[in-house]
C-alpha cells in the first residue's frame, strides 16, 4: 500500500475515533479528549443482581523515548477499546478512570453506569497533544453483568504516524480485582 493511501486510511480511521455521542452519561470535555464513539445508555445497577465483574488495569503510553536520549520523545495517540465478547448479554460499564505517571486521576470518562450491548463497541481518546499522562499513564476499567458473560476484550492502540515513519502497537488490559468469573 502507497505511504499516502496509508496515511489517508489511518486519518479516516482517527476521525471515527472522534465521533460525536449525545449520551448524556458521559462526561463532556473539549478536545484533546473525546466522548466515546458508541451511544451508550444509562442503566440503573442493582447490585443484588449482579453476578460477575471485573477492575481492568490498561496501560497507555501519551509518548514514547527514541533514540539515546529521555530528551527525545514521540507523542503517541491512544484508543482505548472495550468490547463487549457476549453474543446475547449487555455488561455494564461502570466506570473508566484516566491517571497519570504519578497516579493522579486525570479524567473519568463516565458519569454514570452504562449499558454496552451484546457484541458492541465502544472507545475512549487521547490525542497525541495531550501529554498529561505521561509515559506510564493508565486507564482503570470498572465492568459488571447481571448474567453470566463472556470477558469483554479490553485494550488500547497507541500509533504516531507523522511524517514518513510510523509506530502502533496494543496495550492489553491487565486483571486487578474480579468476582463471579471461572478461573
């Protein structure tokens, strides 16, 4: 594939990371961060019904070190993906904390428990400007479901691809806590 069709299929790509969501339960900020690109709905949670869940732990790198020096960096963008596995049953988000190096709350993506349906999709964005979270910032994933599900796929894409050269890789989600799941 040509650089520039290359280049024009990873814009066209970024830009839906950008779409607009008129959900409500999500927190409103301006750019460089995005609301995610899926409607979610607000669910009430009753925590009596709840049979399984989990707190997922995702590394995200706003930049990365080149070369033989901390002094140069490459700012990365990142998609964080959470993606619902289950062919019948929604999850529920329940919350999507982003923290720095330092481990200070920078951002919570969600103002409220949400519902992501059966086989959905949704992401969350941090724009390659924003180097707020440093090279070891995180994100802290908080899902639950009423049902027996199968584990949601949880991970982030950071990419730079400025100039001639190009850098993508994935961030998995690491497990912390969990309860109703088979081991």
């Amino acid at each position: 594939m040509k650089l520039k069709h290359y280049l024009g299929f990873v814009g066209a790509i970024a830009g839906l990371s950008l779409t607009a969501c008129t959900t409500p339960t999500v927190s409103q900020r301006q750019p460089p961060f995005s609301k995610p690109s899926t409607t979610l709905r607000a669910v009430p949670v009753d925590k009596t019904k709840l049979v399984m869940g989990q707190t997922l732990y995702v590394p995200i790198y706003s930049h990365i070190y080149h070369f033989n020096s901390q002094d140069r960096v490459m700012n990365l963008s990142a998609t964080l993906s959470v993606r619902n596995t289950d062919l019948t049953n929604p999850i529920i988000l329940t919350s999507v904390r982003y923290y720095n190096t330092e481990g200070q709350l920078l951002r919570q993506d969600l103002t409220g428990p949400v519902e992501l349906k059966p086989l959905a999709s949704t992401d969350f964005f941090v724009a390659a400007n924003d180097d707020s979270g440093g090279a070891g910032a995180n994100f802290i994933v908080e899902w639950v479901a009423e049902k027996k599900v199968y584990e949601p796929v949880v991970e982030a894409v950071m990419i730079n691809s400025s100039s001639a050269q190009g850098i993508s890789f994935i961030s998995p989600a690491r497990v912390l806590k969990q309860f109703g799941m088979q081991n």
